[in-house]
C-alpha cells in the first residue's frame, strides 16, 4: 500500500506542476480547501460559506479507511490554500501522499489531535500533551466527529486555520453559529437519549466507532463485530462466538451496523443468538447520499439519536 501511495504521490506531483498552480498563489485569487472526509466537507462548507470553493476526496458511502486518492485528487491537494484531513490514522492510505504535501509548504491541518482525542483502551481518559499523536498511534480514536461538541470545537478551530491562509476574511462568526447549532444537537441529543434507561445504555457496533458517542452520553460498547478501530479487520470464529454469548448475557435487543460496510456478517452473528436481536444501521464514516436522513453532519448525527434510541427501547 504504500509503495502504491508513493507512486501516485509522485504522478499528483506531477499533475500540479502541469497545473502551473501553487497553494500560495491560486490562479483564480479565491481560496481553495480540500478535505479528505465528507464530514468534514460539512464541516468546513458550514464555515466557509461563499468566500472559498471546497472539494472532498472522498465520495458519499466510502470507508475513509480504505480510500485512495487519484493522481487528479493528489494534484487538488497540492493546489490547495488548506487542506483539513481527520487525522490520528484515519485516513491511512493518504498518509504519504499529505505528509508530501506538508513537506511542500502545502498547509494541511489535521483536526484529530487538537480535540482532546480518546483512548481505545481507556475511554474515560482523553490523550495527554506528552502523547505520542503521529499516525503510528494506533491507540487513539480518530472517529470524534460523533461527539457534536468535539465538531464544535473543531468548527472555532477551523477559523483560525482559515485566517492562516486568507486574513482579511473574517472566519469567526461563521464558525461560531454552526458551533452553536452542533452544541444545540448536542442539547436535543441528550433530552432524546433520557429515555433509554441506564441499564440498557449498551451498544454492539459493527467496529469500534462509537467511544465518543459513549463517553458523551454515558453509553458502554460491550462488544463489536470486527476488532480494532478500523473496519478492515476480520474477526475469527472464536471471536464472534464470544461477541454472541455477550449479546446473550447483557440481553442486549440491538446490533448497530454502518452505511459504509456491509452488513451480513453482523446478521451472522444476529442470528446465532437465542433470541430475535434487531440490526440497525447507523451513519459512522460517511454523509448519506443527498436527499437522505444523513446527508449532513447535523443530520447524521440526529439520525444515529434517534435510531439508538429507538432500538434500545426508549418510548
């Protein structure tokens, strides 16, 4: 994998030197943000408004784990005024190709490490300062977009990266209004979730995706399809017959599964246990499609509300 990222690092170079465009003097004069995800693609056209043009590498429905970028997609990169990327290993196949662009004067930002990012071996313990955050880490939650006030953060943050790279736009007030709509989702967020009892506040999740939606609201992940943060593992025999017999003994009613990975193996598991158990599909990351009940971030994570709500009995 990564002598294939080397590779289109390499043809991406190429193609922006053919551009004649640079990310310190665009062509057009306007600025031009590139992000990785399409939550934060939300994200960012949510502060910028009108005053920059956004493209998101990722397409709607793809597992960030996974994605590669185009040589096209490199060359956008490389054009760019900033580049907003998730960080904290998230997006592994475009390591090589933003630590290039970095090393080029590309400004790229990587929000995960500067929201108090979590532990997956200890959810109630944020990462310290003297923390090692690089990519190798793979002890850190990169999925923080599911906790609203982390995404509110990120949104005062963003404005002063933006500042950074066009300063005589005022940035703050925008991002201040859409962090104060994620802070009332959050808010809405918590009234709704009131009605799953504490004893029922446990969830089984397709991969590890939901620790910051549980130390939020105060949920506990008992068990998950497929081990570790990524969703590109594959659990063995022992490990899913486990995962059934934690199930059956916290008699957990439902099973949350993501729009960005199938959905069968989970059903596997659904049906090996001795009860009937519903399997619910969450938005974890990536938008929905538009027109759907995912199709922003606020949306999204509305939907996910709702439907954990819904599923773990709440009236």
């Amino acid at each position: 994998m990564r002598s294939v990222a080397l590779v289109v690092v390499i043809a991406g170079l190429l193609a922006a030197a053919v551009t004649g465009c640079s990310s310190d003097d665009p062509a057009d004069g306007t600025v031009s943000v590139v992000t990785t995800t399409t939550i934060l693609g939300d994200l960012v056209r949510n502060v910028v408004g009108e005053n920059a043009e956004v493209e998101v590498l990722m397409p709607v429905g793809v597992d960030p784990h996974a994605f590669q970028a185009s040589a096209q997609q490199v060359a956008a990169i490389q054009r760019a005024d900033l580049v907003v990327a998730n960080g904290l290993g998230l997006e592994a196949g475009l390591h090589d190709v933003l630590e290039a662009a970095e090393a080029d004067g590309v400004r790229v930002w990587e929000v995960g490490p500067d929201i108090d990012p979590r532990h997956f071996s200890d959810p109630a313990e944020p990462a310290s300062e003297s923390d090692d955050l690089s990519h190798d880490d793979g002890d850190l939650d990169p999925h923080f977009w599911l906790d609203p006030l982390r995404i509110a953060l990120a949104a005062e943050l963003l404005a002063s990266k933006l500042a950074e790279a066009a300063p005589d736009v005022d940035w703050s007030a925008r991002a201040l209004s859409y962090a104060t709509e994620l802070e009332v989702v959050n808010v809405e967020s918590i009234e709704r979730l009131s009605t799953v009892a504490p004893p029922d506040r446990k969830l089984v999740t397709n991969h590890q995706s939901f620790g910051y939606f549980g130390d939020r609201y105060e949920f506990e992940v008992i068990g998950t399809v497929i081990p570790g943060g990524a969703a590109l593992a594959s659990p063995s025999s022992a490990e899913l017959a486990a995962l059934v017999a934690t199930i059956e003994r916290e008699q957990v009613p439902a099973m949350f599964t993501e729009t960005t990975e199938p959905d069968a193996l989970a059903r596997a598991v659904a049906a090996e246990v001795g009860y009937d158990v519903e399997v619910v599909e969450l938005y974890t990351g990536s938008l929905g499609a538009p027109g759907s009940e995912g199709d922003t971030l606020v949306k999204m994570l509305a939907t996910n509300v709702r439907r954990i709500a819904e599923a773990l009995g709440a009236p």
